[in-house]
C-alpha cells in the first residue's frame, strides 16, 4: 500500500466518521491518479444466496461448487479483490436486510421489520447522497420495499414488485410504468442494467445497484441449466436428519425443514392445484422447453413411490439442483457485467461489489430459508474488487454487516455518510489498515414471527466464537460455541461450566442493544404481535 494510503488509514483510526476528517480525505485523495478518485459502483445483490454455494468461500459446498464450475465468475472476482470471511446481517429477511443496506441502520430505525414494508419517512438513504455527491444512481431488479425508489435518490430504475417478480417474462415497473419483458429474469436484469450503463450520463461517475431475484424460491432456473447436474450427487450436510435435541423449542418447532417444501411450487413436481402461479406466464416454446427436462424426472419420481428418508434425501437432492443452476444464472450474469466493463474500458475506475441479502439453508439441519442467528443463515456472501486499492485475493477476518454498506459506500465516493447511522464505514479495512477499534461482535434481531416458517423473533450476539441467542418471546435462551460445535447442535446456556460465559455474552448484548438503541419493547416478552403479508 502506499504512503498516502498509510496517512489515510492512520487518520481514519482517530475518527471514522467526520465532515472534517472526510474533507481530509478527500485532500489527500486528489493527489491520487484520476481513475481512483471517484470511481462508479457496480453493486450486485442476489437474494437467498449462500455462503456454502459460492467456489471462493471455504464452506461446506465450495469444492463441489468449484469442481462443477458453479460460480466461476464470482470466484475470480475474489480472486481480483477482497472476500470478507466474517460478513453478517442485521436482519435475515429480504426487506429487513434491504432497507439495511440503504439506511445503514438496524430495523428499529427504519421500520422495515417484515416484508414489503415501508422506510420510515426521513430516514436518510445512501443513494440520496451519493446523488448529491455527483453520481448518477440506478436501481435494476428486486426491490421488496414499501417505498417508491425515486424517493430513495435513485435517479433510474427498473424494479420488479412484489417478492421480485417471475422467473419468466417477468413484469418491471420503471419511470415510464410496468412492462413486461420475454425471457428468464436473470437475463432481463442483466439486460436492463448493460442497457442503462450504456446510456448513462458518462460525464458522472454512476452507481448502479443489480438487483437479482435468483436464487430465491421457487427456483426456476433459465432454462439452458435444466439438463446441468441432472446426474450428478449434490454432497448431503452431516446434519441432514438433524433431530433438534439439545436446543430451546424453536429449532424444532420451526416449518422450514425441505419436508415442508411444496411439491409442486418449489420441487416442480406436477400438482394441478400449486401449478398455475410460476407457470402460467411461461409460453408455449418455454414450457415444452420446461417439460423435456422436468417431466421425465417427475415420472422417474412417481415410479420410485419414495418415502420416508429417501424421500427426504429425493427432495434435498432436486432442491440443491435448482437452486444451484439459479446460482449458475446469476454468475453469468456477473460474467457479462465484468465482460461488459472490460469492453468498455470502465474495468480500472469500477468497484464492484457481489452480495446477497443474507445466507440461506442448504439442507442443513434438513432446512431451507433463513431467518436465524445461526451460522448458515446470518453470514452474507461480501465480495469486492477495486484495482488498485483492495489487495486481489485478500480475505479480510473482519467482522462487517449490512449496516456498514452505505458508509461504505460513502466513503468510497468521497462523500460521507450523516453522523449517528448505526454502520461503520470499513474502507481503512479495504485499505489495509484495520482500525484498532473495529467490532468484536455483532448484534442481531430477527422480528417477522409469521407463521408460514414459524421462526420466533428473537435478538442475540454472534462473537468470533459464541452465538448467544434471546428467544425472547418463549423466555428461552441458546448459547453456542462455535469452535467446539461449529453446526450449533447443542446450545450451552444451562451448563454450569459456562455460566460466566453466558453472563458475560449478556452483558455484551445489552451494551450493544444500549448502543443502538434499541426499544426494551423490542425484547421484552409482548402478546403475539400481528405479522405483515406473507408474501
Ligand atoms: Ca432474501
């Protein structure tokens, strides 16, 4: 890194976030080379996409995922830039999430709890400053927030509505109206937003946020996938037949095992009464396309008349299929972004980022979804490439959140994110240059308790080893040790040999409930709470 990085560095460990320490900054930075002073952003969020289903990670499914070549592209972006190891969300829930990476801040402030909600009016988001700063902003894709984008400081957008909106010929709203678009959603996403990169402002710097719907269920993959990994044993989790002893009642009283999966909607087996929904806006070729892959499967199925275990291992196996070809699509699709910016010389002068808006279950536990503190569901995928700054092939150990995305950002524009927003830019760490009081830990609260995957809200801490879990409206508490139970199988929180431990994780959660103010109503046992739409 370079002296001038240093001296940037150093001074942001004194004070992160200040007018004058920014303005500081932006001093030192004019003495940089004209292409990393203000570079565009090309931010690309999938939904539900797994840490395990990513190459660069070293997770469960890595190896599988490389040796069958599912995310090449998102491989070599970590490979060109930085991959954060210890990424977490605030909330792990479409919206929640969503309105944490606009916001910076935990849902208690901007009120999206549940799904489809609004930001609360004056909350402030990113893009509106990054707008001022000069950028011209673009939102494509999935959107899941009660609010219209253009009030959020957007200057274009094409948002699909709802939970995202079909896999096929799916409807995009943009400043013009709602239209329908022929093909697979991942490719229309991609479309929209070279089409837009391509007609920008090129005078301004831009930041372009690529909203994908894939991997979310029902998973429906493009359909050039559909015959890909057809005979090929997706490797199960040890904790495939998870039995939930040795945890509080909610792990076991939860409807998100794969056996609740809905046969037709999710695992595309043929069911008149579940069918018309995902496929009724397919055409004709799409659907005998569909058909030539899927209905042989399903008459292999209805042949082997499973039950039972095989069943359930049938089910996981045709689950991870899809979800893995849904991954696949999204990883052409960063393919022909970076293609796209190398071809036009924006490659040097873009930082481009690859996230998802929290984990997702792979069968372990026998689960898919989210929703939990728990490993697989509370780390994000945080990938990021900047030449010339972020060292390629870097694995920052940080512990960074949602929240820290639109300081992040900020500063990465050379502007600057209001004082008092709960996340914490980590550019020093970008750079190199841990600040020596960066996080220990992290505070999470999960708030939608519908009944539909029956997860009861609950806050805790995720510390580099512990898990410590406040299921606050049965009264029951979970404590894990990560490096001696690393699947979370069997909570410590009434063995005696860790009660100091647990008392200690207590009083951390409280300080960093104190910290960002969250309401005591927020965790204090309340009547059952009325629960948003569903979906
Ligand atoms: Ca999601």
């Amino acid at each position: 890194m370079s002296s001038l990085q240093d001296r940037i560095g150093s001074s942001m460990r004194a004070a992160i976030v200040g007018v004058g320490l920014l303005a500081g900054a932006a001093d030192l930075m004019a003495a940089e080379p004209p292409d990393t002073r203000r570079p565009n952003i090309l931010f690309i969020l999938s939904d539900d996409h797994s840490l395990q289903t990513i190459g660069a990670y070293n997770t469960r499914l890595s190896e599988f995922c490389r040796q069958q070549q599912v995310t090449p592209n998102i491989d070599r972006l970590a490979a060109e830039g930085a991959l954060f190891e210890n990424s977490f969300c605030a909330s792990s829930l479409c919206s929640p999430s969503r309105a944490s990476i606009l916001t910076g801040m935990f849902p208690h402030v901007h009120g999206v709890k549940r799904l489809s909600s609004p930001i609360a009016a004056g909350v402030w988001t990113f893009p509106q400053s990054m707008r001022d700063a000069g950028y011209e902003t673009a939102l494509i894709g999935k959107w899941h927030l009660g609010n219209n984008p253009a009030e959020m400081g957007l200057d274009y957008f094409q948002y699909t509505e709802g939970q995202g909106g079909a896999y096929w010929n799916p409807d995009f709203v943009g400043p013009d109206g709602k239209k329908q678009y022929l093909g697979h959603i991942t490719h229309v996403t991609t479309d929209l937003g070279i089409q837009w990169l391509r007609q920008r402002d090129s005078d301004r710097p831009f930041m372009l946020m690529l909203h994908h719907k894939a991997p979310h269920r029902p998973w429906m993959p493009s359909s050039q996938r559909y015959h890909w990994l057809a005979d090929v044993d997706v490797p199960e989790p040890e904790t495939l037949f998870d039995d939930y002893t040795g945890r509080a009642s909610p792990a076991s009283g939860q409807r998100m095992r794969m056996s609740d999966f809905k046969m037709g909607h999710d695992l595309k087996v043929f069911a008149p009464d579940e069918f018309p929904s995902p496929y009724s806006r397919m055409t004709r070729g799409q659907r005998a396309q569909w058909d030539a892959y899927y209905r042989p499967r399903n008459e292999a199925f209805a042949r082997a008349n499973l039950t039972g275990d095989d069943l359930f291992r049938w089910q996981y196996q045709q689950y991870m299929k899809d979800y893995l070809r849904c991954v696949k699509d999204v990883d052409d699709s960063v393919g022909r972004m970076l293609e796209f910016l190398r071809e036009t010389g924006l490659e040097d002068n873009t930082v481009v980022i690859y996230t998802s808006d929290q984990g997702f279950y792979n069968g372990e536990h026998g689960w898919f979804d989210k929703r939990w503190i728990y490993e697989e569901s509370v780390h994000m995928p945080f990938i990021i490439r900047w030449p010339g700054v972020v060292r390629p092939g870097s694995r920052p150990q940080e512990m960074i959140q949602n929240i820290d995305y639109a300081p992040t950002l900020m500063q990465i524009a050379g502007a600057d994110a209001p004082e008092g927003i709960h996340g914490r830019s980590f550019l020093p760490i970008l750079q190199g240059q841990t600040p020596e009081d960066w996080r220990s830990s992290i505070y999470y609260h999960y708030y939608y308790d519908a009944p539909d995957h029956n997860v009861p809200r609950h806050d805790g801490i995720r510390t580099g080893r512990y898990t410590l879990v406040n299921f606050y409206t049965t009264g029951e508490w979970e404590l894990f040790d990560l490096e001696n139970d690393p699947h979370q199988l069997r909570s410590l929180h009434d063995d005696p040999a860790y009660a100091s431990t647990a008392a200690e994780l207590k009083e951390q959660l409280q300080r960093l409930r104190n910290h960002y103010g969250v309401p005591e109503k927020d965790y204090t046992p309340t009547p059952a709470q009325p629960t948003g739409a569903a979906r």
